[in-house]
C-alpha cells in the first residue's frame, strides 16, 4: 500500500499547531522560572533552544510541558485568549496518539 501525502487541510492543521507552540515557547520565555522549568524538563540548555526548535518533535515537547502543568496551561490560556482544548488539539496534531489500525506512517 503506498504511502498518502498529506492533504492540504492536514498541511495546514500542523502548520497552526506549530505556530500554535512558537507561541506556547514565546510565551514560557517571557518568564524565567516558566522557560527554566522547560529546561529542566527537557534537559536542555538555553542555547540548545535555537537549534531544536527546528525539529518537528519540538513543537509537540513544548506543548506536552504545557499540558502537564495545569495551573501554567490555564495561565498560558488567559494570557493569550486561547482555550486549554485548543492546546491540546495542536498537541495530537503535532503528536497524534497511536493507533494500532492505522498504517504504517512515515516520518516528516
């Protein structure tokens, strides 16, 4: 069975959910102890931040830390008008759960 290319409605679903989680990052390094709480998590530096945003997993481990904080989801929501659903939307956009039926995907 060949491998579909994605449609243009997926292509542009995972383009939102991205800038959805640039944003997700601006917003965490406006505040030190919120980017420093993802550092430590991730176990990265500051100056690993650059070079692995532009890995695909990134955007899905910035909004995985959100999720996992209720109190900074809620808070990340208030500050930029966005819903805690809207969150976790572009997070199985970006990561979507796994589906033992479905075939066989192939990496970005």
């Amino acid at each position: 069975m060949p491998i579909r290319e994605k449609t243009p409605s997926q292509a542009r679903a995972r383009e939102a959910a991205g800038a959805l989680a640039i944003r997700a990052l601006g917003w965490l390094a406006q505040d030190m102890e919120r980017i420093g709480g993802f550092l430590a998590q991730s176990g990265m530096g500051p100056g690993d931040l650059r070079v692995r945003a532009q890995e695909p997993a990134f955007g899905a481990a910035i909004l995985s830390y959100l999720l996992s904080d209720e109190a900074l989801l809620l808070a990340f929501a208030a500050d930029t008008t966005l819903r805690p659903q809207d969150v976790v939307h572009a997070f199985h956009v970006l990561e979507p759960p796994f589906d033992p039926d479905a075939p066989v995907r192939r990496g970005d």
